[in-house]
C-alpha cells in the first residue's frame, strides 16, 4: 500500500458528483459533529457577557471582545500563539487520527453537507437527480431548479450575516433597521457601512459558489491542508481503509460459487456515497477526506451479504500489512507533538493570567525638550491608556522617582469608560533652581477598581544645563 496519498482524479475529467445518501454509525457522529458546530456558529454571536456581545472582533474601533476578556491591537501576540498552537493540535490530531477534521468538523464539509441535503430535498434521490440533470429543462425541473438555488441563497445569505455578525455586532446589525426604498421595494435594512455591505455580498457569493458549486474541488486544488496530510501521516495514522486481502478478488457473490472471489461484491455503494467521488478501494488517496460514508455503505452491504463488517474501515497501514508489526500508539513524532503542545498551552496560560487589563504608553513632546515659564521648568508628554476591562473604571496618575519632580496636569484622575483608549498630553514641572538634566522617572497609573492593576513606565526629565541653552 502506497504511504503517500496521491491525487488519483484528473482535474480534466472532473464531473458533478451525485452522492447516495447514507446512513449509519459514523454517520450520526457527522450529523451530531457537523450540525452541532453550524448552530453554534450561527447562534454565538448572541450569546451576552456583562451586557456586551460576548465574542465580537470589533475591527473598526480594533476592540476584540471574547467573553472577560478585552484585545487590543497591541495583544495580537496572544492571537498569533493561539494560531500556531491551534495548527500544532491539529498536526497532532492528523498524526493519531488521520483527516478527521476534515471530515467531521471542517466549515467547507459542513456547509457541503447541508447543500446537498437541499439538494436532495427538492431534486430526490441520487438517480432523480442524475436523470435530472440529463433532462431538457421543463416546467418541473425548473421548479426543482429555483427551489434548491433560492434555500442555498438563503442559507449564503444567513452565512455572510452571522459572519459579519461577529465583526459589526449584532446590535448595529439587527437593532439598526431601518425603511429603505431599493429598486422599488420596500425593506427593512441594517444601518451598516458600505463597506460592511461589500464583505456582506463577498461572504454571500463565495458561500453559495462555494458549497453549491465548487464543493469537493475546494478541497482537492484550492485547500492546501490535503497536501500536508501527505507528510503527517504515517503507518501507524488511523485512516480508512479497503482491506484487498479480504475483498479480492471482487466480484458478483453469483460467481463466487465457480469463482473463488473476497468479500467484496463490487456493489460500487462505496464510490456512490463517496463526496469527493473516489474509489477507496484504489488506496489511500489524497482526495479521501476521511468522512466514512463508504465504511457505513460497506458494512450496510456486509450486513445483507452476511459477510462480517469492516471490509471498508478505520484502520492503519501496519494493521493492514501483518508485515509492519503492531500499530504503535505512542511514537516520536506524537510525542514531540505532545510537548509542543503542552508547553505552548502553559506559556499561553501563564500570559493571559498574567496579563495586565490596563495599557499605558509614554512619548515625550518632540517639538522641545522643555519649556521655562514663572521659574519652573517643564516638560511634555503625551499620555495613552487604554482600558482593557469591560467596565469603567477611573486611573489615578502621579510621577514617582524624584520628589523634585510633580504633575501638572488637569488629568490626575481619568475616567475611562470600558475598553476605551485616550491619548491626552501631561507635563512634569520642577523648580529651576532644583531642575537636573536627564533625572529618570517613572509615570505611575493605578486603576481604582482594582489597586493591584498597575502600571509603571519609565522615561526622563530634560532640564538646561547650568548657564545651557534655554530653548
Ligand atoms: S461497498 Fe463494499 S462490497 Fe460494495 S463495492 Fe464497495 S467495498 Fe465492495
Ligand atoms: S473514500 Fe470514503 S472516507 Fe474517503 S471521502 Fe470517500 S466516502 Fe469519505
């Protein structure tokens, strides 16, 4: 058996796929799988926390909310970690249990999935729909025809809104209706930029093109994660698997009484459930997303057949070839996997519990260094807090590191509301006859809810020299 899976369809000879539907044990995993992350998709964007949308990326004010927790920009280390450790888990994944997340959890299977069962609803069967395809259009396909195209616009349409859903919130897009006279109708649209109109058509198209027409060729010229497979799995990978030495030679079980023939009856149930359009029984192929259909198709034929199941099943490449030895559960690769992840995880824990829900920023004022005025010597800075809670809190500011040196400012108390970022300028005045050059000193901001959230940034004072320059 081939370890590497290779691309067995010619793009040239590449067909529209009618698949059977199919029901069984790992199908209902799917089910359960699939629709279980597409309601949670569409309803997350409702869900409260501290009477805020409790997962919003608001990109426009660069404010991301995920439940507590606030982001800014400047925490983007915390996404990009959550990226790389997110993939890490996911080679993981694909080394101990082969393209699992393609088959059971990935949004292109599942949006796939759901517009083939309107598919299936409108146009039947997969022989009614096969026919109907070769059929000359009339009143009836037609009917069949709008049907399917009008739920997939709906469901593209409801697709782009909950995406976007989850950048503009969904406040300022379903609180915000309002009349609009478009073409001549009348509808109820949200207040939204166009821009957000834009992403909104985006989303829409790509999702209807996508699930409705380009389906299974997303996932063999376009995703590049079915290449990566090729280096992740190895011998010991759960894949699915035809096992040849029980099946062949296939062929009609009439035969088999002048014909020693395997278990196999050459039914081709496998290859017409089969959404990517293979035949397993060819090997490991990169286009195999791994879903099982053709398992639960097989074992339905085994059933009737009364051969035992598991002619097609979940198995590895040393399971198949008594040669191998023993699929080993525990090898290297997992292991290097496993500590990656492991730390990874406590690094990003010990961050984020480390964090500090407050973000100060000191510049000095560049146009001079200081200025002179009624005997004091002073100097400009330009302050920027942020309040990474979800609450309104007020920020007491003093300097600290030189009696000398005091804060004159208006600013000594900043209220700021929840999440909100102010950039005001400070300045730090002294006496000219106590006034040094370059004294360091420490600005010092501490939040009155929460005393402990402080925050100190360093910087100098710059006074004139003695008998210096008085700029
Ligand atoms: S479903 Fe099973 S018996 Fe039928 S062709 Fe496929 S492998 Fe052979
Ligand atoms: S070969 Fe089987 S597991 Fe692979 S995509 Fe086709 S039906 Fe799914």
């Amino acid at each position: 058996m081939n370890q590497i899976p290779t691309q067995t369809l010619d793009p040239d000879q590449h067909q529209r796929i009618f698949t059977r539907l199919i029901t069984g044990f790992y199908q209902n995993i799917r089910l359960l799988s699939m629709y279980g992350l597409l309601i949670l998709f569409f309803i997350l964007p409702f869900f409260r926390y501290d009477g805020r949308q409790a997962l919003w990326f608001d990109i426009p004010t660069q404010h991301f909310y995920i439940f507590g927790l606030t982001f800014f920009p400047q925490d983007l280390f915390y996404l990009a970690w959550l990226l790389i450790l997110a993939a890490i888990v996911l080679f993981a994944v694909t080394v101990f249990t082969g393209r699992v997340f393609c088959g059971y959890a990935c949004p292109q299977t599942i949006w796939t999935h759901l517009y083939m069962s309107v598919e299936r609803l409108f146009q039947g069967p997969r022989h009614q729909r096969i026919r109907l395809s070769k059929q000359p259009m009339n009143a009836s396909k037609l009917f069949k025809l709008s049907a399917t195209h009008l739920v997939w616009i709906v469901i593209s349409v409801a697709t782009a809104l909950s995406f976007i859903s989850y950048v503009v919130g969904t406040d300022a897009l379903y609180s915000s209706l309002s009349p609009v006279n478009w073409l001549g109708m009348g509808m109820w649209l949200p207040e939204i930029s166009v821009i957000t109109w834009v992403f909104f058509a985006i989303f829409s198209i790509a999702t209807y093109l996508n699930a409705g027409f380009m389906r299974e060729q997303m996932c063999f010229y376009i995703c590049p994660y079915g290449r990566f497979q090729s280096v992740m799995l190895d011998k010991d990978s759960l894949i699915v698997s035809y096992d040849p030495a029980r099946g062949e030679p296939r062929g009609k079980k009439k035969l088999a009484a002048e014909v020693a023939t395997g278990d196999c009856i050459d039914c081709s149930m496998c290859v017409q459930v089969c959404p990517t359009g293979i035949d397993i029984r060819d090997g490991l192929q990169m286009e195999c997303i791994q879903c099982a259909a053709c398992v639960d198709a097989c074992n339905d034929i085994m059933d009737k057949v009364g051969s035992p199941r598991g002619l097609i099943r979940y198995t590895t490449e040393r399971n198949l070839s008594p040669s191998e030895g023993a699929t080993r559960i525990f090898r290297p690769k997992l292991g290097v996997y496993l500590i990656a992840i492991s730390l990874m995880s406590c690094i990003f824990i010990y961050a984020l519990l480390g964090r500090v829900p407050l973000e100060v920023d000191v510049m000095r004022d560049r146009t001079t260094n200081y200025r002179i005025t009624q005997g004091l010597v002073e100097n400009d800075y330009l302050l920027s807090i942020s309040n990474k809670t979800q609450i309104a809190d007020v920020y007491d500011i003093r300097v600290e590191g030189n009696p000398a040196l005091t804060l004159n400012s208006r600013w000594g108390k900043m209220p700021m509301d929840a999440g909100e970022n102010f950039t005001f300028p400070v300045s730090v005045a002294t006496l000219q006859d106590q006034a040094q050059s370059n004294t360091p000193f420490e600005f010092v901001i501490t939040s009155s809810n929460n005393p402990d959230t402080q925050v100190k940034r360093a910087t100098v004072f710059i006074a004139p020299e003695i008998n210096g320059d008085q700029s």
